[in-house]
C-alpha cells in the first residue's frame, strides 16, 4: 500500500458522505481510507458502511477520546508507506492524492501541505462566514440571500455533482483561497516560506501528508492535549525539528466545508491551555514566541521571525531571549 489516508470523525455525517464519495474519482489508486469514528451517535457508521464496496475502507469505531487518540487509533491501524491527514469535511480534488505523492518522490524528508478552498454543500441557520467569504458566495448566488435572511437549511451540493467536480453547479458554491492557508505569511514570504522561521506553523491535519518513516521517527500525536488546538501544531514542530522540510503544493487541495462550529470564546480556554502545554514542553524560544503572537496577539509574526533569525544568527543572546520570553508567557 502506496498511501494510508487518516480521516477522524465524530457526529458529522452529512458532510463525511459528500466527502468520501469525492475520493471515488482519485486518480490514484493504491490507498486506503481509515476512517476512526470517535464516538458518533449518528448515522456515521451506515454513511461508511455505504462505501464499502466502493472505497478501499477500515472503520475503526471508539468511545470519545479525542482527536489525537483518534488519529493514533488510525495510525496503528496504517500500512501505507505515506500517511495523508485530511478532515471528515473536506471533499478532495480527484487528483488530491497523486499531488501529495508526486512531492514525497523527491525525498522521505518532506512534509506536503496541502492547500485549501472552501464549499458551501449545506446552507444552515447559524454558520458563521467571514465579510468577505458571504460577499463571494451571494454574488454567485444571488437567491440564497432570501434563504439566508430566513434561516433556511438547504441541501447545495449532492454527490452527483461531486462526481462530475469542475462544473458550474460545483464551483459557484466555493469560496477561493481559504484563511487556514495564512495568507499574510504565504505573501510575505512565499510558497518557498523563504526566510521564515516558523514553518511549522502551517502544517495542519486539515491537510498534510508526510512519510510513515518520518512520522514515526518523531512519534504520533500527544494525547496530553485536551480539547480544540494545537496537536497538529505539535506533530509538525517535531517532524520540522527531525529535518522534515515543509513544501506546499496549491494543486493538492481540498474543499472544506462550512458547518456550525463551536464559538470562539468557547474554545479560547483549551486553545491557551494547549499552547502553554505546548510551550512547557519544549521550552524553545519559537514556542514562547509562537504563543505571544497566535495566542496573545501581542507581536507581529514579522517581529516574531526576526526575533528567530537574530537569535539563529547570535547563539550567545539565543539563551537570554529564552528566559525573557518563557517569564512573559504568563
């Protein structure tokens, strides 16, 4: 087996199914899908069970414990010789998969990210989209501002049109270039990440792949962190720490799609505890800096990163912007 593709679920049905049926037109082959359900009270297993005749599949079902847990669950069960992460709500494009793979033929040491677009497949009274995402999908549908003023739940993309992908039909529902792709970074600093000391950053399970040999050289996912935030984060520090060298390929893209999601001042708490777990457990300056500028949004990353490069470049005052930065955290 070429590739093992990890996908956690819990309680999101609807959008797993317009998901899986996207990977039926890859244009490659040699994978398998794990599918690691967390504790679903829906109808997720029928929805998987439904592609088993069609998909390459395992259904791995386990009390809630989280996604770490999760996505360690699946990674015992791989056999691929590379492991590509992407979410229960993310449809692929067909050639998603060769995209990922055509990276790692030159070299075992590389992490791929993915980019990532948005998809509107179902309209539900409170979904939260950013100003200039709506702006976007009502100029290419100009009818769904009465739904949306009525609070209407609407089903917009069905499978038969994930099948036939690229057509008017699909594409009016998509929001270009989303916001997880750190758009002010990639400007700043390219798709090469030239000069920027913080690459580590950008590599999300959201869309990732990297070797099962690199992966496992630096350990699976740390179950230590509880709740929304960071364990990706931590898994792609450490594959960065190890020499793995991050490369983006804008053609292995994905479509997330919009649903209702927890509020923000909901998640903070676990978020902030994570990272200062996070920063705890390394002790770096990248960490602490890391935290100050996502967490606190006291620094710009720009600041940030020349922080890095000064201290990479002056081993002596690396140790004193340690201590500075580690008594700031708190």
């Amino acid at each position: 087996m070429i590739i093992s593709v990890i996908i956690p679920t819990y309680n999101k049905s609807m959008y797993l199914d317009l998901t899986l049926s996207s990977f039926i037109n890859q244009n490659f082959n040699e994978y398998e899908l794990i599918i690691i359900d967390d504790g679903s009270t829906d109808n997720t297993k029928d929805i998987v069970s439904s592609y088993e005749s069609k998909l390459n599949i395992k259904y791995i079902y386990q009390q809630n414990k989280g996604r770490s847990a999760a996505r360690n669950s699946g990674l015992r069960e791989a056999v691929g010789k590379y492991v590509v992460f992407n979410d229960d709500d993310r449809i692929v494009h067909p050639s998603f998969l060769s995209e990922h793979l055509k990276e790692h033929m030159t070299g075992d040491n590389k992490i791929v990210i993915g980019w990532k677009h948005n998809i509107l497949t179902f309209l539900q009274p409170g979904i939260v989209f950013r100003q200039n995402e709506l702006v976007q999908i009502l100029a290419n549908n100009p009818e769904l501002s009465k739904e949306l003023l009525q609070g209407s739940s609407i089903n917009l993309v069905k499978k038969e049109m994930i099948e036939r992908f690229h057509t008017p039909e699909f594409e009016k529902y998509i929001v270009w270039n989303g916001y997880d792709n750190f758009p002010a970074i990639i400007n700043k600093y390219g798709d090469q990440l030239e000069g920027f000391y913080f690459p580590w950053i950008l590599g999300t399970t959201a869309n990732l792949s990297v070797s099962r040999e690199l992966l496992d050289s630096v350990g699976h996912f740390d179950e230590n962190f509880i709740g929304w935030g960071m364990e990706d984060t931590d898994l792609s520090y450490r594959l960065f720490r190890a020499g793995g060298e991050m490369k983006i390929n804008r053609m292995a893209y994905n479509f997330h799609q919009y649903h209702l999601r927890e509020n923000p001042k909901q998640i903070a708490p676990a978020l902030r505890k994570n990272t200062l777990y996070f920063c705890e457990k390394y002790k770096e300056l990248a960490c602490y800096l890391y935290y100050r500028c996502w967490n606190l949004g006291k620094i710009e990353i720009s600041t940030a990163n020349e922080l890095m490069r000064f201290a990479n470049e002056n081993n002596n005052v690396l140790s004193e912007l340690r201590e500075l930065y580690s008594i700031q955290q708190s």
